[in-house]
C-alpha cells in the first residue's frame, strides 16, 4: 500500500476524520491501480498554505519555474491546492485547508479534491506537464501574431495585453491538466467524491457579478485583470462540469447550473466553443486537440479584449 505522511494542522476530532478521508481514498486507489514508482507520498493539511507551498517548492527544492512571474504569482499568491513531484523526491500534495469543506468538514468533498491532485501525480508520470510545456511553445507565435496587430487603448498596451495574455495561457495550460486528472479519477471510480467537490465549490457562484458597464468602469481606473478575471472565471467554473458530461453522468446538468453567474454576452460567445472543445479531449496524448485549445483560448480571448477597446475609444 501507498505509505502516506501526513502534515495536518488541523488537530482534535476534525483532524482524525480528515486523515481517516484521504486514508479512504488511498486504500480505494490502492484497489485499483499499483503505480510503479509511486510508493511514499506526504501529504500537507494546512491553513499556511503560502508559506507551506514556498517551503514545498521554492528554498529547498530549487524549483526552476520559466513563467516565473506569472507563474510564481499563481503558485505563491493565489492559495492554491496542488501536487508536485520532482525526480528523486518523495511527491507532495497539498490541501489549503481555509477552503470551506474543511470547516464541517464536508468529507466527500474533500475525498474528490484528493483524488483530484492524487490524478494529476499520475499525469505527471505520464509525461502531460512535457507536452503541455510543448504546446505553450507552439502557440508563442499566436500570441505575438495577435499583439503585432494590435492597436493600443488605454489600458490595453501592448505590455499590458501581453502580461494578459500570457496569464490566460498560462491557466488554459492549468485547466487542460485539471480535465485530464479529473476524467483519470472517474476512469477510477471517483464520480461522487468529484461531484461533491465542484458542488460546494459552485455554490457561492451566483454571488458573482460580473456586468459590462462595472467592467468598463475598472478598466478605465486601470484595475489589473479584471476582464482576464471575467474571461478565465468563466472557463474555470464551467469546466467543472465537462467531466462529467464525458462519461455521460447526468449530474453534469446540476453543475452546469450552479455554474450560472451574470457575465457579459461577449464573453460567453467567445467562450463557449472552447468548452465544446475541451469535451472532445480524451487524452494527454491528444496534441491537436490541446493545442487547439491553447489557440482558440487566446484568439478568444483578444476577440474580448477588441470589443471592450471599441467601447474605451
């Protein structure tokens, strides 16, 4: 069996019941698959999750991160779950425990957040952060094809847009592994446990709002990133059904209701062609696809951008 070493801050009755959860899964896991190579991981339950992640990845094991900016902004600052696996180290998952499952806690919720970053462990053994490395490369062009034709509106410089720009292909990168470790856990039997994860994760959906005229109005107080925010939000919340509707589980209407929050027109059009494709990607093997994915996100997201330049002119 997968030796576990657990790191949970969260003690009393609480603790035990989250540790007995991922225990569940591992022993469920184990059932199912033998992974060569992956026989010790630790495991990291914290309400430190900044400072555990820059502990995890940062000092000791000298992690070499190329979109180092972005990248380091989205690891360090957003209070992340995550796995990480380097060559010749013990793997790492790590589970912010600020997040509201843990509050009661809501033990299927938390058994499907595992699963999912146990899935993206075995990704990586099978070589998806390579290929996805790969992709970003080939799309380069993309990006710097759509600025070279760019026409400058405050606050759409074409530094501005670029650091937009590579924010968006960059989590578009992060949403394709996030549909390929969450397809591997149902391909394992983890239906329910993803369910009531993404359940409790939309549930304070509808509470966000995002309408064209408050849009307009922070970009012209040059609010960072509010309309990647709009943009990348909506991809991200409705991704969360996609799995689901892959293997035909009725529950994915549910989801795709939750998912439901006020945006603007634009950005729904030229977003929901990508979901479409996104449900037709079956592998991490599937280069055409994802790259596919990687394009049409940012050729969508300019098309976004040059409608709201029109309205700042």
């Amino acid at each position: 069996m997968l030796k576990i070493i657990k790191h949970i801050e969260i003690k009393d009755k609480k603790g035990r019941i989250i540790s007995e959860a991922i225990s569940d899964i591992i022993k469920e896991f184990d059932k199912r698959a033998h992974v060569r190579g992956l026989e010790k991981l630790d495991v990291y339950i914290t309400k430190s999750p900044v400072r555990v992640c820059r502990q995890i990845l940062l000092p000791r094991r000298k992690l070499k991160i190329k979109r180092h900016g972005e990248m380091r902004e989205w690891i360090c600052g957003a209070r992340p779950n995550f796995s990480y696996w380097e060559k010749g180290r013990t793997p790492v998952i790590m589970l912010n425990a600020n997040e509201k499952i843990f509050a009661k806690p809501n033990l299927p919720a938390i058994k499907g957040l595992f699963s999912h970053e146990l899935m993206h462990l075995l990704n990586k053994l099978d070589g998806i952060e390579n290929i996805l490395e790969e992709e970003l490369e080939k799309v380069s062009d993309k990006m710097f094809s759509l600025l070279d034709k760019h026409k400058e509106v405050k606050p759409f410089t074409i530094e501005r847009l670029m650091v937009s720009m590579i924010r968006v292909n960059t989590t578009s990168s992060l949403l394709i592994k996030d549909i390929l470790a969450n397809t591997r856990a149902m391909s394992f039997g983890f239906d329910e446990e993803l369910y009531q994860n993404y359940k409790a994760i939309l549930s304070d959906t509808r509470k966000l709002k995002y309408t064209e005229s408050s849009i307009l109005k922070a970009l012209k107080e040059d609010k960072k990133h509010v309309l990647d925010d709009a943009f990348l939000i909506y991809l991200g919340l409705n991704a969360t059904w996609i799995p689901l509707k892959m293997f035909q589980n009725k529950r994915w209407k549910e989801l795709h209701k939750l998912a439901k929050f006020q945006i603007p027109t634009v950005i729904k059009e030229n977003s929901d062609h990508i979901l479409e494709t996104i449900l037709s990607l079956r592998s991490s093997k599937d280069r055409k696809t994802i790259n596919k994915i990687l394009i049409d996100t940012l050729e969508s997201y300019y098309k976004v951008v040059k409608h709201f330049c029109k309205k700042l002119r």
